[in-house]
C-alpha cells in the first residue's frame, strides 16, 4: 500500500479548501486530493456563485459570514481572482406568512452579526426595475452580499493547494473506505485496484459522500437532487446589475449576467436521483411564475441550460466532522445546495478538527453526532437517523 497521511475525496471547493488549510496547519504531513474526474467538474461547476449571509440558523449564519471575510480577501489568502462581485442579496414575499418569517429572520440574523435591511415593495421596486412589486409584502437585502465564480474560484484554489505542496490526482476514482481492526481509518480502494493509505481521510465528495460511507456500513441522510438553470440571450431591457434576487413564494431566483440574465429555483423538492442531465421541459414549470414576477422575461430566448446535483440533508445543513466509532474518518458534504458559498470556512473548520485545533467558529450543529446511530439492520447496515 502506498500511503499519504491525510487523503480528501473530492476536488471541488469544499476538497480543496480543506486541502489548502490543512497545508496550512501541518506543512510536514502528506496532503492528497483525489478527484474522481476534473478539479471541480463536479457539483462546484454546477454553482450559480451566490454568497449570502441570510441563513436561519446562527451555524450557517457565521460560515456563511466567515467565507464571505474570505471571498473579499481571496487574493491575498489564495493568489487568483474569484470575481467576487457586491451585488447584494434580495429576499421577497408576497405573503403575510413568509413576511412574518423575514421579519423574525432579520432579528436574529443582526444578532449574528449580518446588516440586513428590510424593505417595502416600493423599495424593492426601486432596488430591482422591471419587477413586479405591487403584492409585496415584504423584502430582506443584505448589500454586503453577492456573486463570485465557481470555476474561477476553483481553478485559483487548486494553484494554491499545489504551491502548499498538496499532491491533486485527478481520475482517482475511490471505490470503497478501508478500515483497520479497530475500525478507524487506514485508507481506500481505487476503482484501479490499487489501495492508499492513511490514518486520516476526509469524504469531500458531495452527492457521492452517502454511498462511498455505505462501502463500511454506514447510512447516512444526505441525498442528491436534481436541480437546473438557465441562462437568456442579450435583453437589452434588462438592469445591467440587479441583487440576486430570491422570490420565497415560488423559490425562483434571477441575477444578471452581463446583458443577459441566470435563473432557476422551484425544483427543491424533486426525488432523490443521481441523473444530473438537463430536462429542457422543466422550464416549463417555471414559466407562469418567473413571468408573473420578472415580466421582461417573458419573450427572453434561453440559450443556455446547465443541470447538477444538490446534497440535501434532512435539517439543511452539512455534515462535518469525524465520525463516531470511526476514528480518523471525517465528512464534510450534505451542504444542501450551500457549498459553494460555505466552502471556504468549511474548509478552514474541517482543517481544524483533522488537526484536533480549535475550529474558527462554532460548527458542531454540524457534527455527524446530531444523528443517532441505530443498531445494526438485517444487511448489516447501520443506519444515521434523527
């Protein structure tokens, strides 16, 4: 067995970050990523690039804060350019419901620590032209928010990781975890058939993270899901920068893309599926809602449409940390269509509990131990409920 001392599984934002402030923390320890295909050809090319602070829940709140600090500063941390654009992020409602939910939102969310304003329809109406405002009840903006690019980010981090002297495999396909007597961590299995290994191995790998942790028994709640966007041609009519902006009633969400503009949304709840192919029919779905709220979208040509996998988990937020009667094996995925925007201060967290280093923020709402563990099922298997 030829061996590293830390393995991550999964190249995209999450994988490398951790890779990176690893490198960081222990510059004497062997760092390898291995990448099942292309450096972020996984769920991080699939991003819209949005980076919010407005989370219902102070856990995601102060990462979401935290990877922000480092998107701002990506350069001089990271070297590259993520395109990190201020654009602000919007959320509306037309609903006394949802408005009521904003409202308590943004108190805790100032707690935390996030500057959230709250609007009316007329100043959204003056915030974001050409929508339609007048059954607003309610709009939350954060204009510290924004956008930064997913495969810009990437290609930055994987330079970075590789000048930290992390070795990145691409084409490593990890066929199962290996486990030594005690049940901690000893290494993989490539889909090669040749073997790795380590006393340390992160699971980084998104939707893939559930059955890889089935190849030693475990079922864990993270499951994939289909989801889709679409990019329009020019329209010359549309504002030339508007927030991202999120209308919480129907889950559709739009931001501009230069001359043209990227939406998608409404598609939270499909089934569970690894079939990440675009459906072209699905907007069809969207049509009579994106129409009623962004009107100028209605005779907008699509020329662009792009499909992928989010991650869900049960209670909308990652898994990170070791795994109880594993040691030496951590996770950090199920992020729950969150990654991108979490994933540098997932990274800089993760790094600290593989090095048993304070984290930089509280995370264990987080931890793989908010599951029970039930016993062990007729195949064998056990079994991660809440």
């Amino acid at each position: 067995m030829a061996g590293a001392s830390v393995l991550i599984i999964g190249g995209g934002i999450i994988g490398l970050s951790i890779a990176f402030e690893l490198a960081q923390l222990e510059t004497r320890t062997r760092i390898t990523v291995l990448e099942r295909n292309r450096v972020g050809s996984g769920t991080t090319s699939k991003a819209t690039g949005g980076i919010r602070t407005q989370f219902s829940s102070e856990a995601n709140v102060q990462l979401a804060l935290l990877s922000r600090d480092r998107f701002a500063h990506w350069q001089s941390i990271y070297g590259g350019n993520p395109r990190f654009a201020r654009i602000g992020y919007l959320f509306v409602t037309a609903g006394d419901r949802q408005a009521a939910v904003l409202r308590t939102g943004a108190l805790e969310q100032r707690r935390w620590g996030v500057e959230v304003s709250l609007l009316t329809a007329h100043d959204v109406a003056r915030l974001v032209p050409g929508m339609a405002t007048e059954d607003l009840r309610l709009g939350t903006f954060t204009e510290s928010d924004g956008i930064a690019d997913p495969g810009a980010a990437t290609s930055a981090l994987e330079s970075a990781c590789r000048r930290a002297g992390v070795e990145v495999r691409e084409g490593a396909r990890v066929q199962s975890l290996l486990l030594d007597a005690r049940g901690a961590a000893a290494g993989v299995a490539l889909q090669d058939e040749t073997t790795l290994a380590a006393d340390r191995v992160v699971v980084a790998c998104g939707p893939w993270t559930a059955p890889l942790l089935a190849t030693i028994g475990l079922s864990v709640p993270i499951s994939p899901h289909h989801r889709q966007v679409y990019r329009t041609g020019p329209l010359p009519t549309w504002p030339s920068t508007i927030p991202l902006t999120v209308d919480l009633d129907t889950g559709l969400y739009c931001h501009s893309d230069g001359g043209a503009v990227v939406f998608g949304g409404g598609d939270r709840d499909t089934a569970p599926s690894f079939d990440d192919r675009p459906r072209p029919s699905d907007v069809a779905q969207l049509g009579e809602a994106l129409i009623q709220r962004w009107p100028l979208l209605s005779d907008a040509p699509i020329v662009h449409t792009w499909a992928g996998l989010r991650e869900m988990t049960p209670d909308d937020h990652g898994v990170v940390g070791e795994l109880p009667d594993h040691p030496g094996i951590f996770v950090a995925a199920g992020f729950s269509g969150h990654g991108f925007m979490q994933g540098p201060a997932v990274g800089l967290v993760t790094a600290a509990l593989v090095t048993g280093s304070p984290p930089p923020v509280d995370a264990s709402a987080l931890s793989p131990t908010r599951f029970r563990l039930n016993q062990r099922g007729h195949h064998g298997t056990e079994q991660y409920v809440f």
